[in-house]
C-alpha cells in the first residue's frame, strides 16, 4: 500500500522541550563587572519596594526568631544557627516567586522547611563547626597573652595597656581574615541549596570560587551597604526596615547576576 509522504504522522510525536531561562545556569559562576556590586541592591529594591509591608513583616518575624532562641540557654544559639540557613533558603524561594511574577508572602520565610531543610541546616552545622575553630585558633594565638595581662594587673601601666590594645587588635584583625574565606563559601550556598540542589560541600566549594573571581563587585556591594547601613542607622535604626529586606534580598540578585547568564 502506498503511504502517502505528506500526511501527518498517525504516532504521538514528542513534544520539544521547552527550554527555560533556568537552561542558562552557570554551574560554577561567572566573572561580572565591578559595577554590578550596587546592582546587586538596587535589583533588590526592586525585588522588595512592590511589597515593602510583606518584607518588612518577614523581617520582624525573622528577628523575633533570632531574639527569642537567643535567650533560650545553651540549645538557643546552636538552634539558631541550625534553624537559620534553612530561614534564609525560605528567602531565596520567595525571591525567585517574584521574579517569576508571583507575589511574596510572609510563609515563604518558612518554605525552606520543606525544600532541601536537611542540607540547609548542614550548611549552619558548618558554620558552627568553622566558628569553634576560629575560636580555638585564636585562644591558641591570643589566649595565653591576654589570660597573662589580667592575671598579672595591668595596674594602670602604659605600656601594659598598650600591649593588650595591640593584641585586643591583631585578634580583631585574625578573627577578620579567618571570617572572610567563610563567608565567601556560605554567601551563595544558601540559594545554591535551595533553588539548585547543591550538596553542602558543593555549594560551599561553588560560592567560594564565585565570590573569589568577583572580589572587585563585591568590594564595592561592602562599601555600599555599610554606607547604606549608617544611613539607615540614623533615625533611631529605623531604615533598616527596609535595608534589611533590601540585603536579604541582595543575596539572591547577586546569585542570579553571577550564576546565569544573560
């Protein structure tokens, strides 16, 4: 029997993927320009000033949170660090709901419950383990100094004085350079867990790279927010209302700067 060339097919043809703004994904970041550090908050503003009374709502929330564990003896402040990664990845959830077009709501501080919880609380065991040992390193370092000038008086010496002050500082200044390599690794895990299903290992090694080969971006995002930071800090603290929001928010636009393309 002859078949006709043309007819259409009698089968179910697959249907062709659709391929999503999500296809665009860099798995392990990309260099931006330095500028973008203050896109990165200025993409957040818009993310939050359409619903700034949801925002500002999620953010008390999230601070009574932290006010109440932290009063809570010994488990509070180990709670807290577990309970708040896992906050945050709400956050992250939330954010990319806006930018789909849908709206915030205030149960989204909670949505990362319910979406990779066990590896966002992973990434607070790591941060609490990271603390304890930048802790013990400067005990080892400092300790023995510092424990000597106050068992030892100072007894209103200048010079006593002035040795704790330099080694109050350089403890101040180790406790710094042992921060920084932590933050970089946790900054973008959070959405990297939450909106990608990274491991803890891998989305620690994954933001770390990516804050290191953005440091001038990130230069600039620091001295901006903390600018920000003391303007807001002006009217009794009020600003932070918004700024906080603001910088919650800064996280994941930076995430999507960095990590897709455009």
């Amino acid at each position: 029997m002859a078949v006709d060339p043309y007819a259409a097919p009698k089968s179910r043809v697959a249907d062709v993927p659709q391929i999503l703004s999500d296809s665009a994904f860099v798995a392990n970041g990309r260099s931006v320009a330095g500028g973008n550090g203050w896109k990165w908050i200025t993409d957040a503003w818009e993310v939050v000033k359409g619903q700034k009374g949801v925002w500002i709502g999620l953010l008390l929330i999230f601070v009574v949170i932290i006010f109440v564990l932290s009063f809570i003896p010994a488990i509070g402040p180990l709670a807290l660090n577990l309970i708040s990664p896992i906050l945050i990845g709400g956050v992250m959830l939330g954010c990319e709901a806006v930018r789909r077009g849908e709206p915030m709501t205030v149960g989204f501080l909670f949505a990362g419950f319910s979406r990779n919880a066990g590896r966002l609380a992973g990434l607070g065991a790591f941060m609490i383990l990271a603390y304890v040992a930048m802790f013990a390193i400067l005990a080892m370092i400092f300790g023995t100094a510092i424990f000597g000038m106050f068992t030892g008086g100072i007894n209103n010496d200048p010079a006593a004085i002035a040795t704790m002050g330099v080694t109050i500082l350089l403890a101040v200044l180790v406790m710094l350079a042992l921060s920084i390599p932590l933050y970089m690794a946790v900054w973008f895990s959070y959405p990297l867990i939450v909106l990608n299903d990274f491991t803890v290992g891998q989305a620690l090694k994954t933001s770390f790279f990516a804050c290191l080969k953005n440091m001038i971006p990130f230069l600039l995002y620091g001295i901006m927010a903390l600018l920000l930071g003391i303007v807001a800090s002006i009217p009794a603290g009020l600003g932070w209302l918004l700024l906080g929001p603001v910088l919650l928010a800064s996280i994941y636009t930076g995430y999507r700067d960095i990590f897709y393309e455009h």
